[in-house]
C-alpha cells in the first residue's frame, strides 16, 4: 500500500479563499473552488490535504486569477 502524499497550503491563500465565500455550504464551496467540505475544513483548520488535491486547487485559482 502506498503512503498518501499531503500538501499544506498556506494560510494566507486559504484566508483569501473565505474571504471570497457568500456561504460556507457545501455546494458554494465546490462550485468556487472544486472542493468538498471535508477538504475545505482541513485547509481552515491549517491540516495538510492530498497533494493531488492541492495542486488541482491551486491551479484553479491562479487561473482565477485568485493568487
């Protein structure tokens, strides 16, 4: 079995992501960022995600022009 590999994001992109949220639904956040909740729980709580994931997610925001 492989070790899965975890990326933190930092904290400022992930201020500047709530920032942008209306709502903290789940639908809300997956239509902003592609994302789930449990996802978005961890980065608000400064935990390491997937590194698969964060890389898709900060991809998607700097062609938001977000970051």
């Amino acid at each position: 079995m492989t070790t899965q590999r975890l990326t933190q994001v930092e904290p400022a992109v992930v201020h500047k992501m709530a920032s942008m949220l209306k709502s903290q639904k789940p639908d809300v956040i997956q239509n902003h960022f592609g994302i789930g909740l449990n996802t978005w729980v961890k980065l608000r709580e400064g935990q390491a995600i997937r590194h698969s994931v964060a890389i898709r997610l900060l991809q998607r925001l700097q062609r938001d022009e977000v970051i």
